[in-house]
C-alpha cells in the first residue's frame, strides 16, 4: 500500500495575507469610485435641460434649483420706482428672464453652492451668458459681495438708464434685511 499524503489544512499563519488583499481591495475600490458628493458635482458637472424659472436669479433645471453666480435681482415682491411711480422690478426681471430663456436648452456651469444648498452657476441660454444679459439690461445688480465679474455690465447699464436704472430702487440684499421703502 501507498503512503497517504494527508490533506494540508489552511494554516491560520496565511490568514493574514488574505484579509490584507480583502482590506486592499476594498480601499481601491472606495478610491477610484467616481465622487458623488455635492462638492464635485457643483465643480464638474454641466447641468443642461430646459428652465424654469423661479425669480430673477434662479432658474430650476431637472428639479435642480440653481442660483445665478454673482448677480442679484430684485426680489418677486420688491417695487422700484420710475417717474415717481412704483413697479415690480423683481417680477419684471423673473419675466424678462423667461422670455429670455423661451424654449431654449439651458446649460448652467456650477461654480459653488449657497447656503441653502442651491447651486451657484453661470448659466447659458442660447450660447448668450443669462447671469450677464440680467445685469446689462438693467435686471439685476452685480453682487460684488461674491463676485466681480458683472460689474462692467451694471456700469454701462448704470450709464444708459436701462431697466432699475431708470429711476430709484433699493439694492436686493439691502431690500431682503428689511430696509424697504
């Protein structure tokens, strides 16, 4: 009769190697998952689709609110004031962004998020940058709190008499802390 070799058992001493490859697995696989966090996608990714608009400086695409980057339009309830007589400046730039918009594909470019979890983008219609066509045509202010980018716009504006320009209002951020005429 033969010898019989005995069947070797899984020594304990080589358990360690495969919990280390688990462990490495599982950390490369964490790691080159492509990131989902809001950070990333408020810096990479594009956001295309048709509007809606919900004010003068925010649009909703895909059921994404997204806040116009460094502008600030009246508020929906907000009045200015032309040859004496008031109107709705806030409604008439959420108006004029519509017709703006039409039917047009929309394609925002985040920058940021704001506080509320929006995020913060420039955002073009037709090739034509919304964030820039608002404050040009008198619509909304350049929010130099964040932003510079705008402020040759609201100068020339500012010089033509165009939209607000035409008469007396007070800025959006001073309007929402309460100081209302």
């Amino acid at each position: 009769m033969g010898s019989v070799v005995p069947f070797k058992r899984f020594q304990p001493r080589q358990s360690w190697l495969w919990a280390a490859l688990a462990v490495l697995f599982v950390v490369v696989t964490i790691f080159t998952q492509p990131s989902s966090s809001p950070s990333a996608a408020a810096n990479n990714n594009k956001i295309v689709g048709h509007a809606s608009v919900i004010d003068g400086d925010t649009i909703e695409i895909h059921g994404t609110r997204i806040r116009l980057f460094g502008i600030d339009a009246p508020e929906g309830g907000q009045t200015c004031t032309v040859h004496g007589k008031p109107f709705r400046c806030g409604q008439q730039a959420a108006f004029a962004l519509a017709d703006m918009i039409g039917n047009k594909t929309v394609e925002c470019r985040p920058k940021d998020r704001d506080r509320y979890g929006r995020i913060v983008a420039v955002c073009l219609a037709g090739g034509k940058d919304l964030n820039a066509w608002l404050v040009a045509n008198g619509l909304a202010l350049a929010y130099r709190h964040y932003s510079t980018d705008y402020v040759g716009q609201e100068e020339q504006a500012a010089k033509s008499k165009l939209g607000m320009w035409q008469g007396d209002f007070i800025p959006p951020w001073e309007w929402r802390r309460g100081n209302r005429r």
